[in-house]
C-alpha cells in the first residue's frame, strides 16, 4: 500500500472518528447547558409568583398570578429600602475593589515581567503561593488584623482586602512577558518617551486582554464575595447583597416563626444575578476583541 493511501485512509478514519463522536459531544454539552441554566430559569420563573404560590406550586411552572412587577416593589421598599442600600454597597465595592484590583494587578505585574530589581524573585515567590492558599483560609487572620487597626465594621474591611488579586497580578505578568515586545519599549525610551507614558500610551493597549480578563475576575469575586462581609460586618447597613439576602433567607425559612418574605428573597437573588450578567456581557465583547488582536503577529 502506498504512503498517500495510508494517510487517506487515517484520515477518513480521523473524520468518521468526528463524526461519531459528534453526537455524543453534542449531548454533553447540551446536559452541561442545561444544568448551567435551568436554576436561573427557576429564579426567574419563581421570582413572578406570590408567597403562597412561591410555596405550593410546581418550582419550574409559573404560579396562578404574575406578580414579579409588584414582588420588585416590595423588595425594593420592604424594611425602609434595605435592599437598595444593599445593592449601592455591592457597586461601590465592586468599583473600589474590583477597579484597585485590577489597577495594581496591571502595575505590579507590568513591572514584575519588564523591570529587574533587587527581590524580585521573592516577591514572585510570594505571589504564587497568593494564589495557591484558599481566600477562605485567610479571613479569620485578615479579621483579626483589622481588628486591632480598628476597621471593623466599615466598608474598609470589606474594600481593602479585595485589593490584592495575586491571579490577577500573575496572569497581567505572564501577558506582558509574550504580549509586550521590549524592543517597542526601548524605543519609546530613546525617543524620550517616560516610563509613565510608555505604560499608559503603549503598554496598557497591548495588555487590554489580561486588564479586561482580571478585570472580570475582580468583579465576579467581589460580588458573589459572602464569607469576608459576613465575618467583618456586623451592621445591616453595611451589608452587601450576598450577606444581606442570606438575612433576608434566614428571616424567611430560620426561625420558629419565619415571616412571609420568601418571593422577596427569590426576587432579591434575581436582581442581584442581572447586573453581573449585564457587565460580563458588555466587557465579554472587548475580552474576546483583545483576545482575537493578541493573537495576530504585528
């Protein structure tokens, strides 16, 4: 048999392979979609009901009212407005914390991959094992650290801890060793160019993808952030969403004489899933752009 005819046939085998594979592949990630999306289908299919409704019917069939219109009204309005005050927290921690984050994940991992200085490999040391200890692990040392500063109970306790992203510093430092050319930077510098205006004008473009991927990592964890708020906040109106609604949950399901509010939890938990699902979605367009241009030789 001659070496073309081999490699027809491997080929053909290759392609049938696919083929036969395909449907399987299919199923797997239609089950894997399924499972991403059927909760949320439930939180939007639960959030239209009335308590009683919330309570007896079917949990992936609407109720006998649509009351989500009016279940977001009270929300909204259900102890003073708690839940508004809740939902300004979360943005203002996620645009200090996740925004800081992101800002010095860029610095320091800019100047980690370009600049030599004395340290440098401690400090890198110091980063990777950020990055290998569990975030969990470290609040009961980060609430005790703060307790002595006297920060607890105030947003700082909540915002300055969210400032270090060790993956985010890393994954900045690996893009810049590949993504940044040092001969751009060298030239800029003969040509009078600053440090300053160098990172700015050249280097933050040619870094868009890791800033944006951070960026959305940030802002993920500071949202969904629960253990950090619960353990450092004792004040409802310092609560963000995560903490707040797991109140809300307990009032409703806890206590020997729960209150009638579970159709305000589910409504709660909708509204908090959207404005994520908004950002991920605007930023995702830029990140797969940025993604697309990095990976094209100049």
């Amino acid at each position: 048999m001659s070496k073309a005819s081999r490699q027809g046939i491997v080929k053909a085998g290759s392609r049938n392979s696919l083929v036969r594979h395909s449907p399987a592949m299919f199923i797997f990630m239609l089950l894997l979609a399924l499972y991403s999306l059927v909760p949320l289908l439930w939180l939007v299919i639960n959030a239209t009901k009335n308590q009683s409704d919330v309570m007896s019917t079917f949990g992936l069939w609407f109720g006998h009212d649509f009351n989500l219109v009016e279940n977001i009204k009270e929300t909204f309005t259900y102890k003073g407005g708690m839940f508004a005050k809740w939902l300004l927290n979360t943005f203002v921690y996620v645009l200090i914390g996740a925004g800081g984050a992101t800002f010095l994940a860029t610095l320091a991992g800019y100047a980690l991959a370009i600049f030599d200085f004395p340290g440098k490999k401690g400090i890198l040391a110091t980063v990777i094992g950020g990055i290998a200890i569990p975030s969990t692990a470290l609040v009961v040392p980060t609430f005790l650290l703060f307790a002595k500063l006297g920060l607890t109970n105030t947003p700082w306790s909540v915002i300055i801890p969210s400032l270090v992203s060790p993956f985010g510093l890393y994954l900045v430092m690996s893009y810049s060793l590949t993504g940044v050319p040092k001969s751009i930077i060298e030239s800029a510098r003969m040509d009078g160019a600053g440090e300053f205006r160098i990172f700015a004008q050249i280097v933050v473009p040619l870094l868009s993808p890791s800033i944006i991927t951070v960026l959305l990592f940030a802002i993920v964890q500071t949202w969904n952030n629960y253990f950090l708020p619960l353990i450092m906040l004792n004040d409802p109106k310092w609560y963000p969403l995560t903490v707040g609604l797991n109140e809300w949950n307990d009032q409703a399901t806890g206590s020997s004489t729960p209150e009638p509010i579970y159709n305000l939890v589910i409504t709660g938990s909708l509204l908090t899933v959207i404005p994520i699902i908004i950002i991920f979605l605007m930023l995702q367009r830029y990140w797969e752009s940025g993604l697309t241009a990095g990976s094209v030789k100049q």
